[in-house]
C-alpha cells in the first residue's frame, strides 16, 4: 500500500521532522501484502473453520502443536528499519512531534478468542481497576462463548472500552475476499453497535492492505493487527490510512507468543517484555500489549507485578486506544 509524497511529509511531521526532501526510494509502500508465507497462508484457510467448531481442549492442543512446529525461537526485532524510521531517528527535532516526553503511551488490549476467555474476564478486569487502569477489550460477536451483556456492561461501568476481534476466530479473515471481509465486519460491528466500538484487532493477526480499507470504510478508527516483534513489521509507531480515518496501531508484544510460543517461564517472560517497551521508550514511541485472559488467568500475579513495573517505571501511562487515537486526531490536524 502506497502513501503519497504530501501523507509522507505529514507523517514525518507528525513525529518531529520538519526540515527533510524524502526521495522516492524513501517513499515505498509502508504496509506488506501478508506476514505469512505460502505454506502458513494455506494452511490458515484450510483449518480456520475447523479450528473454529472443534471442542475448545482440542483446539487448544491442536494450536499448541503448530505453533510449536511453527516457532523457531525469539528473533530480535529487524535489524534494517523501515525508511521512515530512519529518517525519523537522524532527523527529529528536540521537543517536537508526538511523545517526545514521558510518560509515553502504552495501550492495553484484550483479545476475548475462547469460553475460557470470557469466563475469565472478571479476574483480569478487576487487576488493572485495583491499579486504577483501563484497556480495550475485542471480543467474536458469534464465537466459542455467549456474548453476556452484563459482562460488557459492567467493563465499561468500570472505564474500559469495547472493541471487535470478528464474527467468528478466522485466521485466514483478511485472505478472504472483499466482499466476505466487508460482510463479516458490519454483521460484527452491528452486534455490538452499543458499545460504539472504534478498535480492532483480525483473529490470528490475519491482515492485509484490503482489510484495513475496509476497516476505515466501516467507521474502525484504530486497527493493531500488525506485529512488529519476532520478524514482524519494521514501522513501530501509529501510521494513518486513507488520511487518518483509520490508524494502524503496531503490535508490540502479545501474552501467547511469551508463555505458549516461547513457553517462557514468568521472570524470563517478564525480561523480553520489559526489554520490547524499552525498545518503543528508545524510538520515543507508543506502545501496545495484548493479553488473553484464557492465558492470564494462570498467571494473574505475575500480570498484576508487570503492570506496577511498568507503571512505577515513570515511562509509560497505560491507555485506551480511543485515547490514542484523541491525541493522534489532535496532532494529525495541526500537520494538515
């Protein structure tokens, strides 16, 4: 997906460039058609729906396996930058652009994919109001668990916000046709339509250009289906689509690449997650985690001493992604 010489010199403001003639070799598209390979691809359009009506202690084993069969240990993030990221490093000017100054923003997100999923949501709310924290949480309108309204009620009686993760967990959603990927956001979005819901993340991290031009025609505000960890993309700060309708949010680090890919104990988990924000604190940019609480809720104590970490740490303040996206609208007029 291309972006035009003036979006790329509004981009560059946006994060503390002022004075800097990108050259058309700076100017290449920032966003890869897929992160997957070919075999990884087919075999997502193979099981998605099988995986999807399995028994929920199948599937888990099952995704165990092809992870494990897929994970070839941590990789450093890519070691060439994106071009923008380049330029942004040499070229920013002190005190200019967003979040030169700390705290930085760390956006808190929860993917609900399982029964256990929700059936644990309260455990993992009820951390982060003791230490006075919102995150946004994305649930499947048709998935494994019944979407119990009091439950999403109560979320956002206590601060935190709701978004959409898909009709149903397709691993292979944004590999599907526009028409079907369209069909799939609007029936998604209208269930939950209440909750006026601006965040989303696609099941499995299954993106594409396609899919997030649909997302910004749909009303989504804000996407974070983009890792940039473990051979992921090499952008590591917000980046607008269609001039700003839709943000694309990267992914900096999620619970299940830790504790089921890795399979890291709780300190070693713990290191390489406090070792990504530092990366962000470095590049003077946000930050987004993802948990599951099928996966936290094995770990809530650990969970609990992270976020005091990072909390007390002075770097970061833990947000919403309507809330970034308040402080990305602001900043993106003032460069228009």
């Amino acid at each position: 997906m291309p972006v035009d010489m003036n979006s790329y010199l509004k981009i560059l403001k946006l994060y503390g460039v002022y004075y800097y003639s990108p050259t058309d070799e700076n100017n290449r598209p920032f966003f890869p058609e897929s992160q997957q390979g070919g075999s990884e691809l087919a075999a997502r359009k193979l099981l998605s729906k099988p995986l999807s009506i399995i028994p929920e202690g199948l599937f888990l084993a099952v995704t165990k396996t092809l992870k494990a069969s897929l994970q070839k240990g941590h990789k450093e993030p890519l070691g060439a930058d994106h071009p923008i990221e380049k330029i942004i490093k040499d070229n920013r000017i002190p005190n200019k652009g967003l979040w030169f100054s700390r705290p930085r923003p760390l956006v808190l997100t929860h993917d609900v994919d399982l029964d256990s999923c929700f059936k644990n949501i309260k455990k993992v709310a009820s951390i982060e109001n003791s230490l006075g924290v919102s995150s946004t949480w994305h649930f499947l309108t048709n998935g494994r668990y019944k979407l119990e309204r009091p439950i999403l009620n109560e979320l956002v009686a206590s601060g935190h916000e709701i978004g959409l993760h898909g009709v149903w967990h397709d691993i292979a959603l944004g590999f599907r046709s526009p028409s079907f990927q369209t069909k799939m956001i609007k029936e998604g979005l209208h269930e939950i339509a209440e909750y006026k819901p601006i965040s989303f993340r696609a099941p499995g991290l299954a993106w594409t250009p396609t899919l997030s031009e649909i997302l910004a025609d749909s009303g989504i505000r804000a996407d974070s289906s983009l890792r940039n960890y473990n051979g992921g993309w090499d952008i590591f700060r917000p980046m607008p689509i269609n001039n700003g309708k839709l943000w694309e949010l990267p992914l900096t680090l999620q619970d299940d690449y830790l504790l089921k890919n890795l399979r890291l104990g709780e300190k070693d988990a713990g290191l390489l997650l406090l070792e990504a924000l530092d990366g962000a604190d470095r590049r003077q940019a946000p930050a987004v985690l993802n948990f599951h609480p099928s996966i936290i809720k094995d770990h809530l104590d650990w969970y609990k001493e992270t976020l005091k970490k990072i909390l007390d740490s002075g770097r970061w303040k833990i947000i919403k992604v309507s809330d970034i996206i308040k402080q990305l609208d602001e900043a993106w007029r003032e460069v228009r």
